[in-house]
C-alpha cells in the first residue's frame, strides 16, 4: 500500500479505538477503519545542517516523481555530520581517485530540474525517464499532482527563511509562551479564579491552563520520589496536606515560560 509517515498516527490512534482529530492530514491504512488507499503520496526536502535544499516528490504505486529546484547543484550538498559516515568517505575516496561506476558517480553530478523512475522495472532508479517521450503523460500526471499538493497544504518553500522567522518572531523579538495558571476544583470551588496559594476540602484537583495556542504543560510534585516533570494531560488529584505544584509551558519556536508555584492544602 502506499504509506506516508503522517498516516502512522491516525492509524495508531484508530488500532486503540481513539477517535482521529479533524486536524490530522494522515489517513487510517490498518485496522476495521481503515480508509481507500491514497493514490500517490508526497515527499519534499529543504534546509538541513548547513546546507539549503529543495526537493518535492510524488510517487503512485509504480511511478515516482522528483522536482529540483536546486538545479546547480550535485546530489550530495556539504553535510558535516554524513561526511563522517564510511560509506560516504569511501565514495569521495572513489570520485578522487576516479574508481567510481557511472551509477556511483551520478552522486557528485548536478541534478536534473525533473526525475522520473519506473520502480517496476527499475527499483534501483537508475534509469530516468523525464526526457523520454513515452513517459511525457506519466510524468505530467506526476508533475501535476505535486503542484497540488504543494498548494495544498501551503509549501513554505518559496519563503526564504529569513522571511519565515520575521513572520514567526516580529521585530526579532522571540515569544514567550504564557505561564500557566492553577485553577483548584472542590467543594465550593470550581474553577472560578486561578490562584496561587489556597486551602480546600477534599477530594480536589488541580487544572492547569496556558494562554499560548498549542503549548505543552509539563509540572512536578514537590516530595515526589521520583522528582521528574510530567506532561500534563488531565486534572491532577491532590492528596491530603499540602500540595506544591511546579508548572512551566512549552511551546517549540517559543521561549519556555517562567516556573509557576502553587500551594493546594486540602483537608
């Protein structure tokens, strides 16, 4: 079946009975909700390390699709870390001393603006087929569908990234995510005000809450044993005495929030 990454999650949650958020592009390809296969599935490479890049790629059950944008240069960009790999230096130990295949030397060649692989007849994919007339409706397909996708789901590729980080962080000034706050619920109080330090009647618990869209609250017990932050999911059941509860948000591309303390003693 043709398989994205982004369907491993709906298709987890859907195996343990979890309904799947609306928000999730993946779709279920196991289990009794699984759904129609998907007719191609994407691809797409830009910046990693120290090197800018940008691939997009479709591939249907028998075809696949790859569009260059950095036509100039070779497959393999400068990348620090793989250089330190043995099968990479063993390649530039070949291309130096000119020992290399023509299949092995394709890597240090400057890329076509356009591939495509017959993965039936050829699953290695050395043979490109984007200049070969019998292929023309193959690849335009392929071609099309990516422009779709791309415009799908908003590429950010035409954006350069200094454009990117204006967007995210106005003036340069990074956000920071909002502290959370602690909203006891017991009897006689529920959830009304936020508090810092409090005294209750049991059973109680204790919400969290964090203005920031789509951050993470992590938390810990003072006393706990195992003296560990936690990712809050539900409403913590404090014990009786005295509770001391640390929170901080996190959200990625935000600074992390100030520590936040609250005191719950329940009776």
């Amino acid at each position: 079946s043709l398989v994205s990454t982004i369907d491993l999650a709906p298709t987890v949650l859907a195996l343990a009975s979890v309904q799947v958020p609306n928000y999730m592009q993946g779709r279920v390809f196991a289990g009794p909700s699984a759904q129609p296969e998907r007719p191609y599935v994407f691809a797409s490479r830009d910046r990693y390390d120290t090197s800018y890049d940008k691939i997009r790629a479709a591939r249907d059950r028998r075809f696949k699709y790859i569009r260059h944008d950095y036509v100039r240069e070779p497959y393999l960009l400068w990348i620090p870390y793989r250089n330190t790999h043995p099968i990479v230096q063993e390649l530039w130990d070949g291309f130096r001393e000119r020992t290399l295949s023509p299949e092995q030397s394709v890597m240090f060649e400057r890329r076509p603006a356009e591939e495509l692989y017959d993965t039936a007849t050829d699953p290695y994919e050395l043979v490109n087929l984007a200049e070969d007339p019998e292929y023309q409706a193959t690849l335009e397909r392929l071609r099309d569908a990516t422009t779709r996708w791309t415009n799908e789901v908003g590429d950010l590729g035409e954006i350069s990234e200094m454009e990117m980080v204006r967007g995210w962080y106005p003036d340069g000034k990074q956000p920071e995510t909002a502290r959370p706050i602690c909203v006891p619920i017991a009897e006689g109080a529920y959830g009304h005000s936020a508090i810092e330090e409090t005294e209750v009647k049991g059973p109680a618990l204790l919400q969290l809450q964090c203005a920031t869209q789509g951050a993470s609250i992590a938390y810990r017990r003072d006393g706990d044993p195992k003296d560990h932050w936690r990712l809050y999911t539900d409403p913590i059941r404090l014990s009786s005495g005295v509770n001391t509860i640390r929170a901080k948000a996190i959200r990625i591309g935000y600074a992390e929030s100030a520590t936040v303390t609250a005191s719950v003693t329940v009776q």
